[in-house]
C-alpha cells in the first residue's frame, strides 16, 4: 500500500479539471493492482441544479466516469512513460453497469477499482462506488493507455 494523494497530485495525473474532476483523494493503491479513492459529493455540483432541481441526485453516469478516472489514476502510478513522453488514458468501455442507491449532497463516494487484466495498451478493471459501506454502484471498465510526446 502507498501513501494517500492529495488534489494536487491527482491534478499532475489526470487531465480532467472543474467542473469534471471527480476524484478529490486517493486513500490507498497498489501498482497493478488496486485502489481507494474518495469523490465528496456537495450541493455545489454544477449538475444538481438540473439533475433534478427539487430532488438533487448524483446522475449514474456522472459515477461511472468517477470510477473510470479512478481507473485512470491507478494505470498512471502503475507505469513510467519514456523519456520525453507521458501516458494518456482513454476510457474504452463499459460492461455490467448496475445501479443500487442514489448518491445525494452530503453522501461520500467510496471508489474502489481492482485491475482485472492487461493486454498490452488495453486495461481491464473492476469498479464499485459506495456510500456509508453499501454498494451504489458497480461496473466493469476498460480504458487504453498510450505514451504522447511531452
């Protein structure tokens, strides 16, 4: 297990910025293996005030992009680029999707995501979002990595 990631780290590993980066820290990972990351949701969230103004819910799709930047972070520690490039990552897929709860203000996600395999560029894993210990949230992803010039 490695040390947690603040926001500033996860910000120099992935791409994404406000209003669509959804990982705030990551708890625990492990190279080629696993990782805990923790998205805190807020009233504050650009897509509460359509999604549903009177009754404010986390829209699924919205969590499965949480869980795939999760996916992204944990290929990012796993490999060293060349010199003089970087990695990029590209979610690729989606298979087994399943909803449980809804995510509401104030709930904490829990992202957990395991590597399930690895084909040369091409990453398969296994996701979960929870809140307060129960399951909101399931889905198998797969994303491709390649290096780009710096």
């Amino acid at each position: 297990m490695n040390t947690p990631i603040d926001t500033i780290k996860i910000l120099e590993l992935l791409p994404h910025r406000y209003p669509f980066l959804l990982v705030d820290k990551v708890l625990s990972y492990e190279a080629y293996k696993n990782l805990v990351a923790i998205k805190n949701v807020t009233i504050n969230e650009p897509f509460f005030t359509g999604h549903f103004p009177e009754q404010p819910i986390m829209p699924g799709v919205l969590i499965l992009e949480a869980m795939a930047q999760a996916c992204g972070i944990l290929a990012y520690l796993s490999l060293t680029p060349r010199e003089g490039y970087q990695m990029f990552h590209l979610f690729a897929g989606i298979d087994n999707a399943r909803f449980k709860q809804i995510v509401v203000p104030g709930d904490q996600l829990r992202l957990e995501v395991e590597l399930i395999g690895r084909k040369r560029d091409i990453w398969r894993m296994s996701g979960k979002a929870l809140v307060d210990g129960k399951l909101a949230c399931s889905a198998d992803l797969m994303s491709a990595s390649k290096e780009i010039p710096k």
